[in-house]
C-alpha cells in the first residue's frame, strides 16, 4: 500500500521506520511543504493502534477496502480531512497485520518490513543448503512483497489509486481464506497420545 500512499500523501502505510525518518526530517523542516506532520503522525498513531487492537482481536481486511471505497468516491475533491481518514485506515489495517504475523511464530515473515529478510537471507550459514525452510520463507516473502510492489505500482499509475487499493485488500482476503485451511501444530499431550509414549521420550526427541 506505500507505492499509493508515498506519491498521494507522502507517507507510509506500512513502513513505520520511514515514517520515524519522515517524521525528524518534518520536525526540522527539512522537507518543506512535501512532508506533512499531520500524515506522519497519523500513520504512526493509527499504525500502533491498529497493532493493539489486532492483536487482541482480529483480522481488519475490511479497512482496506473501505479505504479503497473511501478514495474512489472523492479522488476529484481531495482534502486534508479525507486524505487523514484514509491514511489512517491503510496504518491502522497493517498495524493489526504485523500484529498478527507476529503471533503465527513465522518471525522470517514480517509482512512489512524487508530489510531484515534481506540481511538474513545473505548472512544465513546454511544459504546453500537444499532444505532450508527459514531461507525459503525469507525469499518467497521477498519475492512476494517485490511483485506486489509492481502489481500496486502498475495499478496506480495505469488504472488509479483506488484499484490498487482493491488488488491489496484482495489479496489479504485470500490470504485469511488460505488461513482457514492451514493445519495446528499438535500439542505436546496430542504427540505423546499419538506416538503412544510417555510425553518425556517425547519431548527429548
């Protein structure tokens, strides 16, 4: 969602360690009338928001969209209060999706944040190794959120910012849909019942 939000707001949905950088750069005028503090910081605010609540609650898919309604219906009249609004679903939507990702215990996936997949991938002792699944995970998301990329990219500049935003909130709608279908870990007294031994000789081994 930044390659809409960066040249229509010019702040990040997602990417709060941008926004930190946005927001020292705003505070000292640096970037002049570009930067807008007001974004900034509803991005931020919205973004921790979003990553509390989610937390505790659940999925917020539907923000998107209705971010994505929200665009469509005043793309001619923009103003700063909409322009907010919209900013603040898109931040708060993904506060709660690097919530959540956190507590699937996949830590190579982020959903947000690249650059330390990218410096795990490279560091990673076992990078040649044919079974690797940390180094699988890191390079599929890599890919993922690079393709995505293009796809919102190619939206927003062939169709317009509201498609994007559609194609986004799409894609996390199949993703809660594929979630449905993923198996539990079993717990450690389902292993010791199905292995039919005492659950130490299970967990040792």
């Amino acid at each position: 969602m930044d390659v809409v939000t960066v040249p229509e707001y010019h702040v990040f949905a997602s990417n709060q360690t941008g926004n930190t950088a946005l927001l020292a750069v705003g505070a000292l005028g640096i970037g002049g009338d570009v930067i807008s503090l007001q974004h900034v910081g509803a991005s931020l605010g919205f973004f921790a928001a979003g990553g509390l609540v989610s937390g505790q609650l659940g999925n917020l898919t539907a923000l998107i969209f209705g971010a994505a309604v929200l665009h469509a219906h005043t793309d001619n009249r923009p103003n700063e209060a909409t322009d907010l609004i919209i900013i603040g679903l898109l931040a708060f939507a993904y506060g709660g999706q690097v919530a959540m990702a956190r507590t699937v215990h996949v830590p190579e996936v982020t959903t947000a944040m690249v650059t330390s997949a990218y410096t795990d991938v490279f560091i990673d002792p076992q990078i040649l190794k044919v079974n690797n699944g940390p180094r699988d995970r890191r390079l599929v998301f890599v890919c993922c959120l690079i393709l995505g990329s293009f796809v919102g990219a190619i939206s927003y500049v062939y169709v317009n910012p509201a498609f994007a935003l559609y194609i986004s909130a799409l894609a996390k709608l199949l993703v809660c849909g594929a979630l449905l279908f993923n198996r539990g870990e079993k717990s450690l007294a389902d292993a010791c019942g199905t292995a039919g031994l005492p659950c130490s000789v299970v967990a040792v081994s």
